[in-house]
C-alpha cells in the first residue's frame, strides 16, 4: 500500500513538473533574454552512483548506452511477444538514456529506481488505472564488473 502511496506522489509530482515546464513555455520565462528562444541549459550529468548490496558502484552514460542494448536483448528473448514487443521498438526508436542533473538516470521511459534495495528500472503502461502495469528490469554488476539486466518482469496493481 506504501509504495502505491509513493507512486501516486511520484506521479503527481511529475505533472505538477510538466505543468510547471507548459506554464512557463507557454507564459514565458526569458530571464531578460529576447531572442524568443530558450536560454541554452545543460540538465544532463555524465554518471552517478548506485547502490548495491556490496556497496557503491558508478553508472555512466556508456553504461546507460550498453544496458539499453542489453534491455533490447533480454525483452527480444521474452514470451509471449505481444507483452514485450512493443517496448523494443519504443526503446530502438524512441529512448535516448540521458542522467538528469538531479541525479535521476534514464532510458526512454524507463527510469532507475530502488526497490527493495537494488537497482531497478521501471517503466509504468498507460492507462493508470484501474489496473496499473510496471515493467521492472533489475539491474547488476557481472563478474567483469559490467552493469547487466538481469529479466524484465511484469507487476500488476489495482487501483483504489
């Protein structure tokens, strides 16, 4: 029931967020800037750090790069296709990884998390409700010390 709780204030954090980016795309917000475009900013980090069982480990962006092939690879050997198939080509086509400057990394629509205290990406199936999907896709260091999927699993929760 908490990590309902959570989510739900994830998620509506994340679009008071876009809310908060239409507002001011929409308003304006130049800072004394009158060219019409955008000030220049750069939200992007090249690495962070990830906790794992046997301690701190560093995430980069080359790591973000091979794990979204590595999410490609594992989803492409799931069955039954129609649960899988349409996420390898959302991430082919439309998923750049990026590591936000709050320290969030990122592939496409999936973002890293923790759960039960390992790393995990997660990527949460429209419609919300009344039956949420999450696609979680745990997340370790092999034995040559490479970030590696180790499945994508599917967890189904009911709304209130």
């Amino acid at each position: 029931m908490n990590m309902l709780r959570d989510m739900e204030r994830c998620w509506f954090l994340l679009g008071l967020l876009c809310l908060t980016a239409l507002t001011q795309a929409c308003v304006g917000n130049n800072n004394g800037n009158n060219s019409g475009q955008p000030p220049p900013m750069d939200t992007t980090m090249s690495s962070i750090e990830v906790n794992t069982a046997d301690g701190v480990h560093p995430l980069t962006m080359a790591d973000l790069e091979a794990l979204k092939a590595n999410l490609i690879e594992v989803l492409s050997e799931k069955k039954p296709e129609q649960d899988y198939g349409f996420l390898i080509g959302e991430l082919r086509d439309h998923s750049a990884p990026m590591i936000s400057e709050d320290g969030v990394a990122r592939i496409g629509g999936w973002r890293l998390t923790e759960i039960s205290g390992k790393p995990v990406f997660e990527r949460q199936q429209m419609p919300r409700a009344p039956l949420m999907r999450f696609f979680h896709a745990p997340i370790a260091l092999d034995k040559d010390g490479r970030w590696r999927v180790a499945d994508v699993i599917i967890v189904k929760v009911r709304g209130r």
